[in-house]
C-alpha cells in the first residue's frame, strides 16, 4: 500500500514539471483525486494499527507491571509504555560513515618519500598533495544472533583516477564465549601494539607513527583468527593469540593452509585514583614472508626499484598508554601520553628489480624505533599534540647474485635497505577542534627527516566528519 | 615458542574466578543505581560504581579498569536509553562476558521501567545531544527510583533465587522508607512549586516534573553544546522579561557560563548534588534528595 503511494508520489513528483507545460489541469486534478483517496485509505489503516497497539499496550501493561509489591502510582505520572520492552530505536545495523578529506603541503616530493634502512609496504606512502579525499568509510555493526556479532569497515579512496573499495576489516565475534574468553574471525586489524587495531579516523595524529609505517605498512590487518583472554582479576589483564593468512605488510603472500603469521600479546591495565588510567603491552608478531613486495630506493630519472623479501621476520613491540582527567572527567580537560617501541629481526632474501635488471642478496638485519606523544585538551573542543618519532635499521646485505646490476653497491642501494648510518627521525605539533564528538579539524605540521639528506616540512589541515550510529570512546 | 605460550593460555582459563563473600557482583554505571542496589542487596551484593558523581556520563571512556569489572560482574545495571552509547556498548563487547548481554538477566537498564521524557519527534544530529528513547536523567524523580527498584528487587531475586526473600524483604523496607520520605519531601517542596530556574543542561527535567520547578531556558542552547558568549548574552536578555530563581547545575558541569550569568544578573548559582556522591550530605538516595531540596528551599527564601 505504501510502496504504491511512494510509487505515486514519485510519479507525481516527475510529471509536475511536464504538467506545467501541457496544461492539464483536468489530469492534475485527477492525479490529486487519486491521491486524496489514497491518503484516506491510508490513514484509515493507521488509525486501526493504532488502535490494535494501544489495546496489545494495555495488555502488556497488566502483565508486566505492577505486582503485587509494586506501588500504587500517582496519578500525574503514568506508567511506562514501554516497559520491559527491548526494542532498539536505532538502526540494526547500526551504520554510520565517516568523511575525511585534506590539504597537504611537502616541501620535497612526496613520490620520493623513503625511509633508509626500511622497505617501504602496504600503504606506508604519503598522501598526495594538495586537496585530497582521504578514506571514506562505511561502517556496519550489529549482533547477528544470540550468539554471534559482526562488523565491517569498507573504505573508499582513490588511486590514480579511480576509486578503490577496500575492504579493511570484515569480522565476526562470538558473544557466547565463557570464561572471559573471546574471539574473532574474518579479516580484522591485528591487537598487537596499542594503535593497530584503530581505524585512522581515531588516530590522535593525522598519520601513524614512523615505526608504523617502517614496520608495519602503516597498520597490519589480515584474514585469520583471533582467542583471546580477560582474567578475572581487579586488574586488567588480557592475553591474545591471533593466527593470520599472510597476504598483507610484514608478510607476503600466504602458503600455509593455517598462514604465516601468529601474533601472541599481553595487555594490562587499570586505573590510579580517580583521575589516572593507564595501560601498557607486550606483543609479538612472527612472520613467515613470501615474496613481500615493497618499494625500493628510487635513483633519480630511473625506474622505480623494487624489492621483495622472502624469510623471517619477527617483530617485538612494547607499548604504554597513560590518561589523564581531573576526578575522570575528560569534558574540560585531559591529557594522553603514549609510546611505543618496537624491535624486528629479519633473515631471508631479497630480490631487488630496477628496469631489465634483477638481482638477489642475502639480507640480515635488526631494526628499532619509538615514538613517544602527548595530547592534551586545554579547553573543551580544543587538543594540542606533540609527537617525536625515531627509526633505526642495522642491515647486513650481500649480493648472490647481481642479475645485470652494475656492481654491488648499485644492486644493494636499489633495495632501499641500506641505510648508510642515517636514523629517520620526525617532529610532529598537531591542534585540532571538535565541536562535537562528530565533527574535527586539524592542522598538523611535521619536521620529517626520514630522507637522508633533506628535511620535508609537511603540513596538512584534514577534517573528519561521522554521520550515523554514536562512536566508541575507545581507551 | 608459540605453542607453549598457547598452552599456557589454555591453564590460565581454566583458572575459574575465585568467589568472594558476596553473593552477586553489580557493575552499575552511575552512582545512583550503585547506592539502589545496595540498599536491596545489602551485604549480599558487591556493588562497584563504573562513574561517579564529578563525571559526566555522555563522556566517560571504556577505560581497561572498566572493562575488568564487567568481565566479573554478575549484573550490569545502567540508565540505558543511549546515555552511556558511548562506552558501555565497548566493555560489553571486550569484556568476554556472556551473563551481562543485553537481553540476558544479568542486563539491566532503569530505562526501560519509567516514563521518558522529552521524546524527540525527529532524530537529528543539528539538535545537539538527543537521545531517540528520551531524556535520560530519570533518576531525580524519587518515584523513578520506586519503579526502578522494584525491577530491580524482582532481577536480584531472579538471579539469586537461593536469597530471593531476603532480597524482597529488603526492597520492602526500603519502598516503605522511600515511600514515607517521599510524602516528606512533597510536604516540604510545597514552596518550590512554580519557581522559574535556569539549568546549565537539560540533566533535571524529572526534577522538574515532581516539584513543579519551570525551566525557563537552559544555558546550553542544544544538549551538550557549550553556550557562546552571544547566546548568554541572550539568556540574559530573556531574563529581564522572565526572571528566574536560581541558576543550577550539577558538579561536573563547566561552572564558567553560570558564574558568567551570576555576575551580570545577580542570580545565585547552586550546584546541586544531582547524584549520590555530588556533595557531602548526598552520601545515599536518601540524603540526596534531602541535601537537593534543602538547597533549593534556601534559594527560595
């Protein structure tokens, strides 16, 4: 019935314009005629539906309130419609999605953005400058069933002139789990660290730490599983295994039917007072690589290099969070603190190809890196950050075959692993202003020496804007 | 490597949680429903306060200690109607606690057992802080707090049937008490009937409503949004064409745009406790309404 009155009114709403013209008002009047009597009909409907659920109302409010216990009620208060009724009043799924969009500046070509000593994966490159839409999006949630949950984020951003959909996690957690146990299977972010697992929309910076993207290709997400443990203790104490495929950065591409990366980590945590919480981390991430690609050292007026590793790669990461709220309540003011430090140990080889020429090099190296931040919120709306960032990389390279490399010292700069002494290091300020908890914007400036010889001053002003369901207030 | 630590996860689940003296574990959300439990569950629960009266429960975060004591509670007890959207839903969901979901008995929302006021007629996000169920702030109208704990008497029950009478005898005592106090409170509220307020943010409409207290404008001009210089600047305005008693808030609120209003106007600010906890007298259910009408009844004089 609807439908056909939506139907009509869409019809309606077409031929207006047509009807101007043609001057038939016989067919207008007609049209009207049809819709009055619909209208009519409908309401009629409406009237009896409404009629059925005051008397189903009354029913429910004889059975469910008032027993025997229950106080006689005043008069001038009448009693709740809707008890025990469970009935959400949002959407199921909840959805909501989430703009974002930026001005970057660099002083130095983003294209040749490097990070001596690293291989550059996943999408660990800059954004590009000037007026860009960042990743849009879409958010779903809901429980499935009484014994399953399930989210998925799917991200829209461009790539040269397309748009790419990229589906950044897709994940099911069951609900019914005991004993503090829980899980989770699909495609999801990694929980090993304290910032993998947030999408960039939470991100307390408009980009990730360097260490991130050295170790990480920005943020390790992949297909697999997930158990994970609460102790029942005053004390938060959680513990985590996670089994991945191995398609994505630090890893290459899977060959084992239960994958190639675990992860294991600890998490505590707790509250000092009213006014302090903290939390800190150990995780590990081993990693069996095939063929992982990434982006070599580009020389000037020549193909792009590429490099792919194949071997093991074991990355460590201990991390610590500390809030900050007079008597915990973070509305006025509040204050962040957190770091993170992270420790990888890489064998294998590595293929290095740059135009016709293809060599292969015995790669062993350590690599370390931290960040440490703050932001604090001095007025209500209104944060302050400041974040320092600092990578360095100690590799041994050798070549075993140089495949039409010049010389040696050509095939291992092409790799882009060779740092040549130099540690990427990174200042980063940040002031931004949420005038709600769905609207931001930023404007953050970085002092960025990750390039060996030249310091890029980059600056960006980015909003993000998050229409549909209420937001988490993750710790 | 990989496999000891697995097998270690598995002996550290099998470690059950030690049971402690009381016999249910309550998380509440808001002091409120803590102090209401307490007094149906005596020394037979062990009620734990996820907020307390200094903190604005819109904006709480789900903070690791959080989410470690709704992994051992027994019962969840919050207002409900999206008051806490933004955290509860976090620590259900991390806390691997199946006996606490929404739908199950260990789920319990005060909500779902009142009359919600200010239903918004439309959903938009322009409005400021809505809620689709109604103003959440149910519990300042003591006759909430009866609805409210009789639900509650009835789950204590349900969940511990072993002490089921004990738990009713205890609501009884204390619906005969609240109940005596309420009539008390009514007597002694009389002189507040139709006294104009300005609130700081719509948290007392139930207040309101029992006591007969007109709003005549909050400072706040859409729920959650901080007034502008200009906007006070119209309260003030609309002040002089319709004044108003007193200016309240609760203790969390920013105190700097009623301060502001004070000293243009001259009208009193009074923090009221607004939760058990907000100030020294307001040290249960009982004294918060006490401390919340003695207040206002010296405003008045």
């Amino acid at each position: 019935m609807s439908k056909r009155i939506i139907a009509a009114g869409v019809s309606a709403a077409l031929l207006l314009p047509s009807l101007a013209l043609a001057e038939s008002n016989q067919e207008i009047r007609a049209i009207r005629r049809e819709l009055e009597s619909m209208r009519e009909a409908y309401e009629m409907r409406l009237r009896e539906l409404e009629a059925r659920l005051e008397q189903a109302e009354s029913r429910a409010r004889e059975q469910t309130v008032a027993p025997e216990s229950a106080p006689v009620p005043t008069p001038q208060q009448p009693l709740p419609q809707t008890a025990h009724a469970h009935a959400p009043r949002s959407f199921n799924p909840a959805l909501s999605v989430i703009l974002q969009g930026s001005l970057n500046s660099y002083s130095q070509n983003p294209e040749d953005y490097a990070l001596p000593g690293f291989q550059l994966g996943g999408e660990a490159g800059l954004p590009a400058e000037g007026f860009t839409l960042d990743e849009t999006e879409i958010i779903a949630s809901a429980n499935v069933d009484h014994l399953f949950a399930a989210q998925t984020t799917i991200a829209l951003h461009d790539d040269g002139d397309e748009t790419e959909i990229e589906l950044e996690e897709a994940y099911v957690d069951p609900l019914a789990l005991p004993v503090g146990l829980g899980g989770r299977f699909g495609r999801f972010y990694s929980d090993i660290g304290y910032l993998n697992r947030f999408h960039p929309h939470a991100w307390d910076f408009r980009d990730t730490p360097l260490a991130y993207r050295a170790f990480l290709g920005r943020q390790y997400g992949d297909d697999g599983v997930r158990l994970s443990w609460i102790a029942p203790t005053d004390i938060y104490l959680s513990l985590g295994a996670e089994r991945f495929a191995g398609n994505n950065f630090p890893a290459g591409e899977s060959q084992r039917t239960l994958g190639d990366v675990q992860s294991l980590y600890l998490k505590l945590g707790g509250d000092v007072g009213a006014s302090h919480a903290w939390q800190a981390g150990l995780s590990g991430l081993w990693v069996d690589a095939h063929d992982r690609a990434g982006d070599g050292h580009a020389h000037a007026g020549e193909a792009d290099p590429e490099a792919s590793f194949s071997g093991d790669s074991t990355l460590a990461i201990a991390d610590v969070v500390w809030r900050w709220a007079p008597q915990g309540n973070p509305r006025q003011r509040n204050l962040k603190l957190q770091s993170e430090f992270f420790y990888r140990d890489e064998s294998g080889d590595v293929t290095v190809s740059e135009g016709a020429a293809s060599g292969l090099l015995d790669y062993d190296g350590t690599q370390k890196g931290w960040y440490a931040q703050a932001v604090y919120q001095f007025i209500p709306h209104w944060r302050l950050g400041l974040r320092y960032d600092w990578l360095s990389a100690d590799n041994d390279l050798s070549v075993l075959d140089l495949g039409g490399f010049a010389d040696a010292d050509d095939a291992v700069a092409a790799s882009g692993l060779n740092s040549d002494g130099h540690d990427p290091q990174r200042w980063s300020g940040m002031l931004d202003w949420s005038p709600s908890e769905f609207s931001r914007l930023r404007l953050q400036y970085n002092r960025d020496e990750s390039r060996a010889d030249d310091t890029d001053h980059q600056w960006t002003l980015q909003y993000l804007m998050s229409i549909g369901s209420h937001g988490a207030h993750e710790f | 490597m990989g496999r000891r630590i697995a097998a270690l996860l598995v002996c550290l689940a099998a470690w059950l949680p030690v049971d402690s003296n009381a016999n249910l574990e309550v998380f509440a959300c808001e002091p409120e429903w803590a102090a209401l439990v307490e007094e149906i569950g005596a020394q037979r629960v062990e009620v734990f306060s996820a907020t307390t009266a200094q903190q604005d429960v819109h904006h709480i975060q789900a903070r690791p200690g959080l989410i470690a004591r709704v992994r051992r509670a027994d019962l969840v007890v919050c207002t409900g109607a999206e008051l806490e959207a933004g955290w509860l839903p976090v620590l259900l969901r991390r806390a691997g606690n199946p006996a606490v979901q929404p739908g199950t008995s260990g789920y319990f929302e005060a909500a779902d057992h009142v009359t919600m006021l200010e239903k918004p007629a439309s959903l938009d996000r322009a409005e400021g802080d809505v809620h689709a169920r109604g103003n959440p702030h149910i519990h300042l109208d003591p006759r909430n707090i009866e609805h409210v704990a009789s639900a509650l008497g009835d789950r204590l029950a349900a969940l511990d049937p072993a002490h089921a009478t004990s738990y009713r005898a205890a609501l009884a005592d204390f619906e005969r008490r609240w109940q005596a106090a309420r009539a008390r409170w009514e007597q002694q509220a009389q002189p507040l009937r139709g006294m104009p307020v300005v609130v700081h943010h719509p948290s007392w409409v139930y207040l309101n409503q029992w006591l007969g207290l007109r709003q005549v404008t909050s400072l706040e001009p859409k729920p959650g949004v901080a007034p502008t210089a200009r906007q006070l600047a119209e309260i003030l305005n609309l002040l002089h064409a319709t004044p108003a008693r007193v200016v309240i808030r609760t203790p969390y609120q920013d105190p700097r745009p009623s301060a502001w209003l004070h000293e243009r106007a001259g009208l009193p600010v009074l923090e009221l406790p607004f939760t058990v906890g907000g100030s020294q007298q307001a040290s249960d259910l009982f004294g918060l309404f006490d401390s919340t009408i003695a207040l206002l009844l010296e405003v008045q004089q």
